[in-house]
C-alpha cells in the first residue's frame, strides 16, 4: 500500500501478522553523489583531511578555525546494524 511512496522512513506494521515492512523500493539514488561531495571537501577544504567513524557514515575535520562534521547515514552505524549498537556507535564519534 505505501510502496508508492519509495520511502524507508515509512514503516507499516501488522504485528498480529508478524509484519514489519518500510516503503523503500529503491536504494537512495543520492550516494554517488555525496561520496563524491565528501571526496571534494577531504581533497580541497579539509586541513587534515577527515576523521571518520561509526562504519565510516559520520566524519569531521577542520577548515581553519571552523569543524566540519558529516552525517551521511542514520542507520547501520555499528557492525551488527543493531539499533542499540547504533546509538552507541554514534554516541562514540560525537564523544
């Protein structure tokens, strides 16, 4: 029903049914895109280049006297992909 949205924020659950699906159809079209955006940044502005951390999805570095920090996914942070393992997976590279 809500695949026609191509969305994997959107989640509908039948727990009576044992179901448990998001909307995603597609894989977000975007990722080429910021991988190459983050490779501009790290060889033209960064200082040091980036720092990285929680699977390689949350990265910083300096640009002069400013931080940089980006986020390019919030899931599957952590080797396990476990929600738990995530949050602390992120709590780690924020530290």
């Amino acid at each position: 029903m809500a695949k026609h949205l191509d969305d994997g924020h959107v989640t509908l659950m039948a727990d009576a049914l044992g179901r448990n699906e998001n909307a995603e159809v597609t894989v977000y079209p975007h990722y080429p895109d910021v991988d190459g955006l983050e490779n501009l940044i790290d060889a033209k502005y960064l200082d040091d280049g980036f720092t990285t951390a929680a699977q390689d999805e949350i990265s910083w570095g300096t640009i002069g006297n400013l931080g940089y920090i980006s986020t390019t996914s919030m899931e599957e942070l952590s080797a396990s992909g476990d929600e738990d393992d995530d949050i602390a997976a992120a709590s780690a590279a924020m530290s």
